[in-house]
C-alpha cells in the first residue's frame, strides 16, 4: 500500500490487517496523519481559490 498515491483510500475496503498495522507502527500512523493533514491543506487551499471574489462588487 502507497500512501503517496492520490487515489483515495477508503478504510472500508483496506482489510483488517493492513489498517492493525498501521495502527500498530508510529511510522506508518505519521505518513497516514501527514497525509491527511496534506490532503486537508490542498482542500482548504482551493476552496479559498474558487470564493476568491465571491461577493466582490469591485
């Protein structure tokens, strides 16, 4: 399992053993958090892209 890829992970298909893994390794339970907290930023930052203006007359 990467976890750098951009394709979406969802837990209900990663099989049990995978995810006791990673709950297990301080290592793998980081890049997961960076990985989250990274997807959130980029989230955040397009959001604020797409309403720059958004209710500007001038």
């Amino acid at each position: 399992m990467n976890l750098d890829s951009a394709q979406p992970i969802n837990p209900d298909r990663l099989p049990p053993k995978v995810l006791k893994r990673i709950l297990r390794d301080p290592t793998l339970m980081e890049k997961l958090s960076d990985r989250v907290y990274e997807l959130l930023r980029d989230d955040l930052q397009r959001q604020r892209e797409r309403n720059y203006g958004y209710g500007r007359r001038f």
